[in-house]
C-alpha cells in the first residue's frame, strides 16, 4: 500500500521515484517558466502550511519539501529557456487564485493521518 501524507504536498516531493526506463526529455524542451511558477507557488503554500501546522514530524517534512523547493526553482532560474518577465508576471497573476488540494479516495480517509 502506498503511503499517504497528512499533505499533499509533502508527497509530491517525498514520493519514491520510479526506476529509470529510458525516454529523456530534451534540455532545450523544458519550459522552466512555467516549473518556474509552480515552485514558487509551492513554496508559497508550504511556507503557510508550516505556520499553521503543529506536528513536528510534518514540520520537519513540509521544511524538507521546501529545500527541494527551493532548489528546483533556482535550476530552473539558471536555464536558458527561463524568462524572468513573463515568469514574474505569471507568478503575479495568479499567486492569489484559490488551489485546493488534490481529492482523496475514501480508503486514503482511514488512514491515520485523517
């Protein structure tokens, strides 16, 4: 059984990885604006969810999804694909629309982190 976080975040960052099986993706092909954006926005929500959470071990967890966080957005500042005008626009735009979270199946409920 997969393991399933408190949040969602925490496992989009802690999640294993699956084994290489060939197929890359080309260096030129990357849109690092809009990874850009994304990491910069889940950077935003991790920094709240850190404020508002008590458990220490999530803590731990949300401050460790946020030094990939961090690390990922400053990759993708240094790609040549990288535009700093449209990324801060588009970060503007929509850093204060409404995310939800991701929906959860009834047997993720009974987990013990719900």
């Amino acid at each position: 059984m997969a393991k399933f976080y408190k949040h969602n975040i925490i496992g989009k960052y802690k999640a294993v990885k699956p084994v290489f099986k060939g197929g890359l993706t080309n260096y030129t092909s990357i849109d690092s604006t809009r990874k850009w954006v994304e990491y910069a926005l889940d950077m935003l929500d991790i920094n709240n969810l850190i404020l508002v959470e008590k458990d220490w071990d999530v803590k731990m967890d949300l401050r460790f999804c946020l030094t990939k966080a961090e690390n990922k957005k400053e990759w993708h500042q240094q790609h040549p694909n990288f535009d700093s005008k449209r990324a801060r626009l588009l970060y503007d735009t929509v850093k204060h629309l409404p995310r939800k979270e991701a929906q959860h199946s009834k047997d993720d409920l009974n987990d013990k982190y719900y």
